[in-house]
C-alpha cells in the first residue's frame, strides 16, 4: 500500500542489533525478523530504510559498537541516525532511573542551545551502567566509521543494487531540467573531491550498469553524504571534548558535578516559578 502511493522513505527504530537488550528494552517486535533480511524486503517495494540507533543501554557489552557498525553495514543502511540514550519524561525507563537514583531531574532541559539539539548531543541524561567514557568512545567509533567515505558509498552502492523502485510520480519538463543541474552540481562537488570522488563514480557506475532504476535514488543518498559528513564531524567533535572533560577530572568526580549541577539547576526553576506565580 505504500508503495502505491509512491512512499520512497522510511523510518525504523532497529535501536540495537543485540536480541537480549531488545528483550529487556520490551522491544520484541525487533527480534521477529534479521534485520538484513527486514531491510531487503522493504528496499524491494521501492523505499529507503532511513534508521534509529541507541548507544547507552545498561547491558551493553565491549562488542556493542562492532555488532552495530556490521548491522549497518551489513543492511545497507545509509541513513543511521545514531543517538546516545535519552531517558524521556513519563516513561517506564525514566521512573526506573530515578528509583534507582541514576536520573538527572533536569536532563529534558537543552541549556546551550548552540551544542545541545537532540540525543545526539543531549542524551545520556543519568548515570550510565558502563564507564561513561566507554560509552561515548564507542559513539564516537561508529559515526566515524559508519560515516567515513568509503564505508558510506558501499552503503549506498548496496541500496542502489538491491533497491526495486517502482515511482508513480513523473517529474515535468521543467523540473527535470532543475533536477539535471543539480545533478550536475553534485558531480562537481562530490565526484571531484579528493575524498569521495572515487567512490562516488565507483557507486553511480556500478549502479547505472546493474540497476538503472534506482539511479535516481542512489544519486540522492549520495547527496545526502554532504549533510552527514558535516553533522558526523559536529557530533565526533562535541563529544571528544566531553570525554577529555570526563578523564582530565575522573569519571567518580564528573558525577558528583553533574548532580551538583542538577540540585544547582532544580533549585534556580523553583525560584523561577515562585517568582512568576507571585
């Protein structure tokens, strides 16, 4: 049915390759299906799987970034978007975290607007099981490899081979004379970088020879690698300094801090609050 009406996108929640986090997480409905095989199925109805992961879990282990950058590689995924645990308000995991006195009260509150967007950025909002700084290291390694050129374009190149569009929209003239100079842009752009040019013309070429159709699709992920590669850099260098924060103080001393922060913080809204309800 989505398919018939031209749906070309679409968002999972895969969250985490590991079945016995996806089991204490009561996210079973993820464990029905491998996920390759859920992803192929829906690449073969003409849509892209645009995906979510979670880094933060309390039962990860040292091989949870390598079992989640062989998911994605493995799937094809181009568009990962990867987030560290955010505990959210009213949820079963928040009033655990809270019972068990991890939870920062304040954590739902962005107070520098410059750096703190999303739970890419402000997540982890409680005290996590693991090292905090293993955590974030692990973060860090799978959006540098899973958003490094090379491993982009295989991702985008497996999209494009196994991708089975079947598009109802048919641009006009115009606009597929818009469409050609953007294209042309792209190439300039992307195809005569040092760093992706390779791969980028390895990927439409490959494509182009095996799977016609979904040239139009593999063109637009491609076009998509300037916004992640930017936004991949933003994020590895925001969380960087955050670890070097956590080691140049120790990581006992960081959550004392932090709860200190959050008393500090609960209080100044209270006194807010007292003074607007006067």
């Amino acid at each position: 049915m989505m398919r018939d009406v031209d749906f070309r996108f679409v968002f999972i929640g895969i969250e985490t390759p590991d079945n016995e986090i996806l089991k204490l997480t009561n996210k079973t409905a993820n464990i029905n299906i491998p996920i390759g095989k859920a992803v192929n199925m829906i690449n073969s109805y003409g849509m892209i799987v645009n995906a979510g992961f979670i880094i933060g879990f309390d039962n990860e282990t040292d091989q949870t970034a390598e079992n989640m950058i062989k998911c994605i590689q493995d799937s094809g995924i181009c568009m990962a978007m990867l987030g560290t645990l955010y505990a959210l308000p009213n949820t079963q995991l928040t009033r655990r975290l809270k019972k068990e006195g991890r939870l920062l009260e304040d954590g739902s509150i962005l107070r520098d607007v410059h750096t703190e967007i999303d739970q890419m950025t402000s997540g982890l909002n409680f005290i996590t099981a693991r090292p905090r700084v293993d955590v974030l290291k692990n973060y860090v390694h799978v959006i540098k490899y899973i958003y490094e050129p090379k491993r982009y374009y295989e991702r985008a190149t497996y999209m494009g081979l196994h991708l089975k569009p079947n598009y109802k929209y048919c641009p006009t003239f115009g606009r597929k004379i818009k469409l050609a100079k953007i294209f042309l842009k792209l190439c300039v752009k992307v195809g005569f970088n040092k760093t992706t040019g390779w791969f980028y013309w390895k990927m439409l070429s490959t494509v182009i020879f095996k799977n016609p159709r979904a040239i139009e699709a593999t063109v637009n992920l491609a076009a998509m690698f300037i916004h992640f590669q930017k936004i991949s850099k933003f994020i590895i260098d925001l969380t960087t300094k955050e670890i070097k924060s956590i080691k140049s103080c120790g990581e006992e001393k960081r959550i004392q801090l932090m709860f200190q922060e959050d008393r500090n913080f609960i209080v100044h809204k209270k006194s807010l609050l007292t003074m607007v309800n006067r």
